[in-house]
C-alpha cells in the first residue's frame, strides 16, 4: 500500500470522466488498497480513484468516526439506480478541495449497484451521510465537484481561489507568458 499524492483544484485531471473498471482484480483491489491508505492519511471519509490521478470508476468509503473501529467501503463501478425526491442538505469538503466547506442539497436517499472488493454485483440503499459521500465521490468519477452544486457565485469564487493559489505556488519559469505581461 502507498500513500498518493491528491491532485486539488484546478488540476484539469479532475474534470475527467472515469472509466469502468469491469471486473476488480488484483490490480484494482491494489488500487483500492493505496487509495484508502492515502484517504486515512489525508484524513477524509471518501475518495475517488481520479483524486489520485486513476480515471477509473473506484471510490472507497470510510464513515467511522475517531474513535470507532474502521469500517472501510469498497465500491467499483458503482451506479445509482434511484434517487429519492427528498432531499438533505450537508456541508461538504472535498480533499481536492481543501480547506472549503459549503451545504449542498442533495437526494436524501439513493439505491446503488456496485462492484465489491470481491467482483461480486451488490445493490444497496443508501441514505444519510452514506447517500451523500456516495453521490459526492460518483460525481468525482463523472469529472464534477461539489462545488458545481453551489451557486455560479459560490463556485467562481471558489475556482478563483485556488487558481490563484495555484499561480502563486508554481514557480516563475512554469508559468510563462502570464508573468512577462505582468512584469512588462
């Protein structure tokens, strides 16, 4: 297992629409293995395999609080069957994200299928914060964040951030043409 690095907005890697895996085999059970390391690490409950840089259909889950006793999920090329009309309202972070939080209204309950770690087809129902962390990391692997769920203000405000931040930590010479108009 290896910890990875996770890529943060406005990596474009993270627009990307991931692809099925087909069948979980020792390669994405690795995956799998490396990604969860890596979401203890950081520390979050979910991540996406496109969170490191892997355009394939893999999240894992991690809903255990502090305290309690890891409970780790596994879900490969999940896809929701059914979403409730009702809806709930959390506030979410994201890992590629960092350090923002905003609510996001979402269907307070949804019926999933799904790969397990083991290959074998599952279908599940969801609701709560589970239903919320699936549809949040299924977004991921359809190239979108949480804060596309925002207002367009909230979300520009929020790109605009961590562009900047993204300038600001690159250095000089990668950033080319932009810093010789500036400087001119």
């Amino acid at each position: 297992m290896a910890i990875r690095p996770i890529l943060c907005l406005p990596d474009p890697k993270l627009r990307a629409v991931s692809e099925n895996v087909g069948v979980v085999d020792d390669s994405v059970r690795a995956l799998m293995d490396d990604m969860l390391e890596t979401m203890y690490d950081a520390p979050g409950i979910g991540l996406a395999a496109i969170q490191i840089g892997v355009a394939r259909r893999v999240l894992v889950i991690d809903l255990a609080k502090q305290d309690e006793t890891p409970a780790p999920q596994f879900f490969a090329d999940p896809e929701i069957l059914t979403r409730s009309e009702e809806t709930s309202v959390y506030e979410e972070g994201c890992l590629s994200v960092p350090d923002y939080y905003e609510e996001v209204n979402r269907p307070a309950k949804i019926r999933l299928r799904f790969l397990d770690r083991n290959n074998e087809r599952r279908e599940i129902e969801a609701e709560g914060l589970l239903a919320t962390c699936l549809q949040h990391e299924i977004d991921h692997l359809d190239g979108k964040l949480f804060i596309d769920h925002l207002s367009r203000l909230k979300r520009e405000r929020a790109i605009k951030k961590y562009a900047k931040a993204a300038r600001n930590s690159e250095p000089a010479a990668a950033r080319g043409p932009e810093i010789r108009e500036k400087q001119g």
